[in-house]
C-alpha cells in the first residue's frame, strides 16, 4: 500500500506549475479590467489544480497496465513500481476529475455560461484520453497540442472569462506564453523519456521529431513566450517585466542544448518549472498593473 509520501509523489507536484500559472495570468487580465472577483478566481485555480493531479494519476495508470512505466528514469511512478493498485490509483484519478467537474459546475451556474459545461467535458476527456483508451492521443505525437490548448489558452481565457463574463483579447494574447511553457515541461519530460517510450510504442512527439529537433522545440518553448510578452507590452506596458525571468530560462536551455540526457534532465524539469511559476508571477503582476 502507497504511503501519503508517496501519494504525493505521484500526484508529480513539480508539475503544478502548469495549473497555477494560467489562473493567475487570467486573474491578471481580470484585475486589468477592474473586474477580478477573487473567490472565482480561487474555484478555478481548484478546478485546474485537480485537473492537473487527475491527469498525472492517469497518466501513472495508464501507462503503469501498458507497461510503459517499467523502465522510467524519472519520479515515481505509482503503478509502474508497484507500491500502488492500478484499481486505487484509477479511483484517485477519477476522484479528482469529479472533485474538478463539480468546482467547475460552480462557477458555470454563477456565469451562466452554460457552454462551458461542454469544455470543462471536453477538458477532462482530454485529461483521461492523453494516456487511457484504446488510441491514447499522448502516444501519438499530439501531447503537446493538448497542453497549450487546455493549459494554455483554455485555462487563461477560462479564467479571465468566469471573473468578466466576457473574454477580451489580451486574454487570448497572453495564453500563448502560458501555453508554450506548460509545453515546455511535457517536451522536457518527453526528452528525458525518449529512449524508452519509442521501444514501448509510445511515440510522443520527442519519439517522431527525434533527439535534435525536440530539444530545438524545447528552447523555442522557453524563449518565445518572452517575444510573445514583449509584443504585448505595446498595449500594456508591463508585460514587459517578464524579462526580468529571461536568466531563469539560460541554464535549463543550455543544459538541453549540450545533449544532457536521462536523469541529468530531472534537474532540468525542475527549472522549467521555476521559469514557468516566476514568468507567471511577473506576467501576472505586469497585466494587473497595466489597466486595459
């Protein structure tokens, strides 16, 4: 039987980042508006942060009954070493995908918006089918449009949408550097895994693209949301402190330029994930200072 320790482990916590990011951002627009109404913004960063567990919990299902996980180099894997049932570990998932649906209920009952059932259906869809099912999409190279499309510019808009009841641009605008960081981690995490996943079927992206271009991808996933910023900067000037964030993202780039593989890049998820959490931070704080 798992421990609590290891529970958490497996809820892969360094991961979070890619929930907390996106809200806060989306909070960011909303105070930019002068309309942030801050118990919603709390709802949706529950919503996203048992969306993100409950998908991790999958993913360790999933790829645990396949067999997939046998050999990873990374954190823990519940069902993959054994410590846990594939039948607890899928409870957990799905627990925490219904804990998410009924938060998310919330706030669609308050806005109104009653479309936004069909997202929020369509969000933990994609959370169970990345890895579950019979034709997992996260085996067949799409892992990363699902992330920038549910971490990035759903978990933004969604958010700043809920708080405004209406979705200006900038909202849409500042999900893509998000989007692209949340990417960021999950190609790291693919490059790590790239020499295992291939010979156990799972061809992510990092498989189909191969070693080089993935961590050409990698970089260009740290770097561009700092270009997409800057741009934006012309219409709130304080987006642009997010440069300040730019030395955050030097080591880990040049760390996977120089081929670092295997457990080398677990140190580099660690720093994706910081540069993800101290850009969202300014970013946040840089939207929030410059009124609409």
């Amino acid at each position: 039987m798992a421990t609590p320790a290891q529970w958490l482990a497996g809820a892969r916590p360094r991961t979070l980042p890619a929930a907390v990011v996106p809200v806060a951002v989306g909070t960011g627009v909303a105070i930019s508006y002068g309309g942030a109404v801050w118990w919603r913004a709390l709802l949706a960063l529950f919503v996203a942060l048992l969306l993100q567990i409950g998908v991790n919990y999958a993913n360790d299902y999933s790829d645990g009954v396949r067999g997939t996980d046998e050999q990873r180099v990374g954190p823990l894997r519940l069902v993959g070493s054994r410590v846990a049932t594939p039948r607890s570990v899928l409870i957990a998932a799905f627990a925490c995908f219904l804990a998410a649906a009924v938060a998310g209920l919330v706030l669609v009952v308050v806005t109104r918006a009653w479309w936004l059932l069909a997202v929020g259906a369509l969000a933990i869809a994609a959370a169970w089918f990345y890895t579950g099912g019979a034709r997992p999409y996260g085996y067949r190279a799409l892992g990363e449009v699902s992330v920038f499309v549910f971490f990035g510019l759903v978990a933004v808009a969604g958010t700043t949408y809920v708080q405004l009841e209406r979705l200006p641009w900038q909202a849409v605008a500042a999900a893509v550097p998000v989007g692209l960081l949340a990417c960021a981690l999950l190609v790291v995490n693919n490059l790590r895994d790239i020499v295992t996943d291939g010979p156990a079927g799972k061809r992510t992206l990092a498989v189909v693209l191969g070693d080089a271009r993935t961590r050409a991808l990698y970089v260009c996933c740290l770097l561009v949301p700092f270009v997409v910023a800057l741009a934006l900067a012309f219409a709130q000037p304080f987006a642009a402190v997010t440069v300040l964030a730019l030395p955050l993202a030097l080591r880990p780039a040049v760390t996977v330029r120089q081929g670092a593989t295997g457990p080398s890049l677990i140190a580099t998820l660690q720093q994706t994930g910081r540069l993800q959490l101290v850009f969202g931070l300014l970013f946040t704080i840089g939207l929030a200072l410059s009124p609409a």
